[in-house]
C-alpha cells in the first residue's frame, strides 16, 4: 500500500505517516524497502539462487539495478559478497 493511501484512511496529510516512519524506524520509507530487500535477497542467495532470479524475486527490473542498489547498501556487489563469505 502507498503512503497516499495509508494517509487517506487515517484522515492525515500524506506527509505524517512518512514522518511518523522515519520517526519511528530512522529511515525512509524507500531507504528502509531497499534494506528490507537486501536482507531478503542475501538470504535468497545463500541458497545458490542466480542473482537475475533473486532481482525478479525481490521487485527489481533488472539484475544490473538490483546489483547497483546491492552495492551500494553492502559494498560489494552481490557475487562478490557471497564469494567473500565462501572458504577459498
């Protein structure tokens, strides 16, 4: 559900419960969905998953997006953050 609507059923200016989000979890609406997506994507992975299924699987367009957003959120793309993870 989107803001506007959670804003309309509680009769509230769209902007409050984004406010009310941010105050409560000290993120974003988008910044806390696209950690929520990595925390589920990694463990989507861990599986063997291909990371072009887990982007799908996760909402994303295309794997080089969820890649990028990976990478920015971990450090690492999502390849090289399992791999580090692995005994060579």
């Amino acid at each position: 559900m989107r803001p506007g609507t959670w804003a309309e059923r509680l009769h509230v200016s769209e902007r409050t419960p984004q406010r009310r989000f941010r105050d409560e979890t000290g993120a974003g609406l988008a910044e806390w969905r696209r950690r929520a997506c990595v925390l589920h994507a990694v463990r989507l992975l861990s599986t063997g998953r291909p990371v072009a299924e887990v982007a799908a699987d996760v909402g994303y367009a295309s794997p080089g997006a969820f890649s990028t957003m990976f990478q920015q959120l971990v450090g690492a793309p999502p390849r090289e953050f399992l791999n580090a993870g692995r005994p060579a």
